[in-house]
C-alpha cells in the first residue's frame, strides 16, 4: 500500500486516521519530496489528493471515503469503517457525507480565499460559507447529541470524515462556545491515539497554514 499525500490535506487526514485505527502498513509517498507529484498525477490525472496504490492487487484508488471502504474490505482489522447492520451503515455513510459536504467544503472555501491575493478574495462568498459552517454546527449539535462517536458507540469512516473537518473548521470559525456537544466531541476525536498522531505529524508544516496563529 503506498499513499500519496499531503500533510495538511484534511482529506489526507481522513485516510492517514483510518490506516493507524487499523494499524495497516503503509509507504508514504509526501508530495514535497522529489518526483512524487509526477508519480501522483500519473496515477490520479485530476490532480486531487489523497491516492492509494495498492501493487499487490493492481488497484489505484482516490477519494477519501473510498479508500477507507477499500482499506477495510482489503486490510480488515479491529476497526471496521462500515457497520455490517445496514441501518447502521446508513447512519455512517450520512454522517460521512454531511462532516465532507457541509463542515469540510466550507472550511475549504474559506482557506483558500485567505491564500489569494487581497484584491481577489470574495467577501461574498466566504460569508456564505460561514452561514453554512453555522447550520452544519447547529445541525450536528442535536444529531450527535449524547454519542460517543459520530455514528453511535463504536469509531467509524464518520469519525475519520469528522476529525479534521471539525479541527479545521473551528480554526476558522470557532465553535467551542456555543456548541457544547460537538465541542466535547472534538475534543474526545483529539485525545483519540490515531487523530492525535495525526496532529502530532502536521506540526513541521502547520506554519503554512493561513490560520495557524488566529
């Protein structure tokens, strides 16, 4: 298994959780280092990040959700992304797609607008990406309610989804004092072996992010 990433990609995040619940073996292949990027987009055209390449089975994968789906299914361990009961599955797949669609994508809009140059950052568009980053907030406030994790009791592809959509989106617009649910959430994600390791491994590039320091 060899993974191609980047150390501050929150969708890398997402996978990188995944492999150390799971305790999988990997080769990281990090997009600084020399030729890795052209071995990247040789294998993944669309240029977008995280990608798995697996030699023994012949099988290129991309999209965060996926290559968790596929990491179970092909490496299975003690952590299982996807409930066998398929009501419960359900509830995983839903809350994946909602901490992706509607934490993770606006956090996203609202980096990169801070990364472009002054004179073509959208105003606009940022403050609807915090009105939106406002209603996912209330919204898995009352979902995830009294839950240990995301989904219910046992950790899951949800847990890797919200992990870092969380972290990120309470960099840049803080949830901590007003949603007290989702805020002990995130903080049982951090104190949770894989995410802190995770975290522990972004401090020598965490500088480069616009909102490292507020």
């Amino acid at each position: 298994m060899i993974l191609y990433y980047h150390p501050l990609s929150s969708y890398c995040w997402k996978v990188l959780i995944a492999f150390y619940e799971n305790d999988t073996p990997f080769e990281r292949r990090m997009m600084e280092d020399p030729g890795v990027a052209e071995a990247w987009l040789a294998l993944w055209p669309l240029g977008k990040f995280p990608v798995l390449r697996d030699e023994a089975r012949d099988q290129t994968m991309g999209e965060a959700s996926i290559i968790i789906e596929y990491l179970g299914r092909q490496c299975p361990g003690p952590f299982r992304p996807i409930p066998a009961d398929a009501d419960e599955a359900l509830e995983v797949r839903l809350m994946d797609r909602l901490f992706d669609n509607y934490v993770m994508t606006p956090m996203q809009r609202i980096v990169a607008d801070r990364l472009r140059p002054e004179e073509s950052r959208d105003r606009h568009g940022v403050g609807e990406a915090r009105q939106m980053l406002g209603k996912a907030y209330a919204m898995l406030e009352e979902r995830i309610g009294a839950r240990q994790w995301a989904a219910g009791n046992e950790f899951t592809l949800a847990d890797c989804a919200a992990a870092p959509a969380l972290f990120y989106a309470d960099k840049v617009e803080p949830m901590r004092g007003g949603f007290p649910a989702l805020a002990a959430y995130l903080d049982r994600l951090e104190a949770r072996p894989s995410f802190a390791r995770v975290l522990q491994e972004k401090e020598p590039w965490w500088h480069m992010f616009p909102y490292a320091n507020g």
